[in-house]
C-alpha cells in the first residue's frame, strides 16, 4: 500500500538524528553471536544501521582488517582506492577504515575528508591504475549503502578487476570479519584518524573521472544540439561531479540542487513513506516530474551514484526497464568501435522486452542471476559491450570497445540519455514509444510479499521439480528455472515461463520478504493475474 504523503517533501518528524546515528556508530558494541549483528554481504556489500547495532565501528574495523588479509592472499599489493558517499554514518565508516588500513601498512588512495566520491569513479581508478601499471594490482572499498535510507551504513569491497566482489571473495571476508570481531585483538588500528591524515595519499577521483568522460561519451553531439540539461545528485555522491560537468564541459548541464544534508530534509517521500533515494522511483523523483518541461533531459542519481533516472519531457520519469531497451538499441547502432559480435547482458528480472531488441539486433543476449557481479567478465573483454539491471544500473564499454567501468554508473546512463536525444533529435520516451509499436506493449512490476528467515533459505536453494504447477495466468508453462543462462549459475530464486509472460522470486537480502518481479506482454490485467498466481506457486513450493 503506498504511504498517504508518499511524493511529499519530507516533514521534520520524518528526519533521522544524525547526530544520534553517529553516536550509536561508535558506543554501541555488535554482539557477534547475535545473527542479526553479524557482517553479511549481499549483493551490494554489507549494509546496517548503527541504531540497530548492525552497522557500527567495530563491523567496519573488523570488515576492513579482514579485506586486508584477504587481498594479501590473492597478491593484490598495489594501491588500495577508497571512497565514501553522503550518508551520516559513511564519514565515520571511511575513517575507520582509513584507521586500520594505514595500521597495516596498505598503500591506500582516498579523496579529502570534505569530498564526496561516487562507486563508478573507484571502479573507472582501479580499471585506469591496473590497465596503465605493470606492477602490483590495485583494488578498492566504496563506503555507501546505495539509495537506502539515511539511517543506513554501507561497505563493499571491488577487486582488481573493479567490480563488484563475487561470493568466493565476501564469502571468506564476512567470515574473517565476523571471527575479528569475537576476537577483535586481530585487528590492527594504532592511531586515530586525525594523527594520520596529513600521511594519507589523496586522489583526485573527480578531475579524472569528468575529463575521461569524452572517451566514453558523445560529449561533442551534446554541444551541437544546445540542448537543455538538468542534473539531480538527490543528495548523494555526484554533487560535486554534476558542478564540475557543469563547468568544465560545456554541455549546457546544470546541477538542479546541490544540497548535501545527512538527514535529506528535501526529498519527497517513497511509496512507504521512507526517505530513499531511489531514482528509478516516481515519488522519490516527485520534484523532477513536476519540473520535467524546465529541460530537455533531466536526470537523477542515487547516494552513491551508480543508478540512474531518466525524466522527458513528453513522458516524465521513465520506467528503468524501458531506458535500458532504448540504451541498448541506440549504443549498438551507434558504436562501430565495439566488437561486432558483442553480446547484450541483462538481469534475468529485467523486461523480456530486451530479449526482443537483442534479438532484432542480432545479438547475443547474455541473461545472469541478478548482481552486477556477473557482467564483470564480459565488460572486461569486450565480449558484452552493455550490462544492465532492473533497478536501474548498467554500464557499457568505451567508444573504441574498452571496458569503462565494472560497476554500475549512473551518471553514465543520464548523459547518455542527452547523447541519444541529441543524435536522434527524439527523447528516450519517444524513441520507446515507437519500439511499442514494433515490438507490443509490456506490463512489468514488483512487488514484495513476507517471507522469515526459513522461508527464505529454502526460496534460495529450489529446484525446478519444487514447481508442480502445469500453467501461470491461463498459459502453459514453458520453462522453470533457478540457473540464469547466460552463464548457468544458481539465481538465488526461481524463474517460471509462459508463451507471453513470466514470473521471478528471490529472496530479500535485507528484509523479510521475498520479491516477486513478473511481466506480461497481455496487458496489466493479465499481469495482475500472474503476480497473484505466483505468490501461489511459490507458497505451494515452501510447503
């Protein structure tokens, strides 16, 4: 049920005491017995809240001392490149592990204290560090807990290839960490912050980031088409990335607000009333709907930047699945730098209307579990030229077919929205409305139903033969999956096909609930009826 102010600028009573959360960062103690005070990496890292005692100093010191031995392990002796977010507790997390790294000796690169440092701009240092030095590897840690609200902490850690982790590498760091932290004399950390900082090598992620733009980008197109950009950091890491664009590039971009508050007194509330910067969100995105005619694109980013939200103004915010087909569309016709024979990877919940576009392209479609983890292989060898999620996160290789990044980048994404409206002379929006005509209307949605910690153990380990239904919504069903094949590997959930829709369910990694993601190409009726007979399925399946 959507939240009665839900689209409304946030009231004071809806602020978090950011002064309380820092507190509680550093006096309360997580028990390492408890489950739900342990360090636990998901897909993005591990998340918490320092008022919950499950994002506090002693998780990060512990998390941080055991990347340490981790990267030790695998030979990665090179520089270390960290960055940190907006969010009240990613400040105190930074130090911490700023802290323990110096104590161990790890050649670490961090922004300034007062700078902000999107995960894309880590990922693009360490690619751009390992491509140009022969000798030791560099990695990285990125300090933000992505859209989530401001009581939340985040921490993850990007490998040599500066990507996402995989679960062989989190897997062994949660397990070091959560040993550190019953035993905490392991971790080394001999000085505070303020007796290291003058030591501490700073990196301008910003200046090389902005100027590399050109190389991945048509930066030139854009100033052609004198056309008309809004850019909305929501609070988050690209503030200062969005004034520099502004004022360096000369693409007619201008930075709508860059208001920087940990508590995000001026957004507009969530569909449950939450504060969260969710920028593929349209009650998040409230203030750049009811702007959408000020510019010709208009464009917002998540805290730590790497999602992205896409506003015309013929249509308003645009569905992430629906600028994802028209991105993919548009990159692999307008990029003869890029193998010829590169393949197009999507999430296996993301919209079958890709699968379409893919398909008339002639090329291969690489379909993986959801984590953009997977798409790290393809994008270092060229071999997917664009990898793209759901929820509004992609990236794709540079003008001559070289990797960009291996995380998700969403300024990325928004400027290429102004790059195919000024090529094109259409709007996203516009360009999609047309693949309708071609292709058939899609109806996709998601939505959550409860599920405890039982429940959602066993959601992760189905079979195919846990399914003993025959149909979904009046058609038979063609296909039960719970490897994605693109690459075989175990998605977490199940999958379950009909001619003209389908049905995906995984487990939350944060709550208690399971997601449910369907579509139909039959219209919002039928798509109605898929979500409800797969909340049946999938009960029928948990016993």
């Amino acid at each position: 049920m959507v939240h009665e102010r839900a689209g409304q600028v946030a009231l004071p009573e809806d602020l978090v005491d950011v002064d309380a959360m820092i507190a509680a960062y550093y006096d309360l103690v997580p028990d390492p017995e408890n489950i739900d005070q342990r360090v636990v990496f998901g897909t993005s890292g591990h998340r918490g809240s320092s008022l919950k005692t499950s994002f506090n100093d002693l998780h990060i010191a512990a998390t941080t001392q055991a990347i340490v031995e981790y990267r030790a392990s695998q030979g990665v002796d090179g520089p270390l490149f960290i960055g940190k977010d907006t969010h009240g507790l990613s400040l105190p997390a930074w130090k911490t592990a700023l802290e323990v790294l110096v104590a161990n000796g790890v050649d670490v690169r961090a922004e300034n204290e007062e700078d902000y440092t999107p995960t894309p701009a880590v990922s693009r240092a360490i690619i751009v560090y390992n491509r140009d030095n022969e000798g030791p590897r560099a990695d990285g840690i990125v300090v933000t807990p992505s859209h989530n609200p401001p009581t939340d902490g985040g921490f993850k850690y990007n490998p040599p290839h500066g990507g996402p982790a995989d679960t062989d590498a989190t897997s062994v760091i949660a397990a070091r960490a959560n040993e550190l932290m019953a035993a905490p004399d392991g971790i080394k950390r001999d000085r505070p912050y303020d007796a290291i900082a003058d030591g501490i090598v700073r990196h301008d992620y910003r200046t090389a980031y902005c100027e590399d733009l050109k190389n991945a980008i048509d930066l030139d197109a854009i100033r052609d088409a004198g056309l008309k950009i809004g850019a909305h950091p929501l609070g988050g890491a690209a503030v200062q990335y969005w004034q520099y664009i502004a004022d360096n590039l000369n693409i007619g971009l201008e930075v709508i607000d860059a208001t920087v508050d940990p508590a995000w007194p001026f957004m507009t509330l969530d569909w449950d009333g939450k504060i969260r910067m969710d920028c593929s969100s349209p009650y998040a995105m409230a203030s750049l709907i009811a702007n959408k005619d000020k510019y010709d694109i208009s464009t917002g980013n998540d805290a730590d930047s790497d999602r992205h939200g896409i506003v015309t103004p013929d249509h308003g915010l645009m569905n992430p699945n629906h600028f994802l087909a028209v991105a993919i569309w548009y990159l692999y016709t307008h990029r003869p730098g890029w193998k010829p024979d590169a393949g197009v990877g999507k999430t296996l919940v993301s919209s079958s209307f890709i699968d379409k576009v893919a398909a008339d392209l002639g090329r291969t479609l690489v379909e993986v579990p959801v984590g953009f983890k997977w798409f790290v292989p393809g994008l270092m060898t060229g071999d997917i030229g664009f990898g793209g999620e759901e929820s509004a996160g992609a990236s794709f290789l540079t003008l001559d077919g070289q990797t960009w990044t291996t995380d998700k980048d969403g300024i990325l994404l928004c400027l290429l929205a102004s790059e195919i409206r000024a090529v094109t002379g259409k709007s996203p929006s516009q360009i999609y409305a047309e693949m309708e005509e071609k292709y058939g209307k899609s109806a996709y949605a998601r939505v959550d139903a409860p599920a405890n910690r039982e429940q959602k153990a066993k959601l992760g380990k189905l079979s195919p033969d846990d399914v003993t239904a025959t149909e979904l919504a009046g058609e038979p069903i063609v296909d039960k999956l719970t490897k994605a094949p693109g690459n075989g590997a175990a998605i977490g959930g199940l999958k379950v096909t009909t001619e003209h829709a389908w049905f995906a369910a995984r487990p939350s990694g944060t709550e208690d609930v399971y997601k449910i993601y369907a579509e139909s190409l039959k219209g919002p009726e039928h798509l109605a009826q898929v979500q409800a007979e797969a909340r049946e399925v999938v009960n029928a399946a948990l016993g």
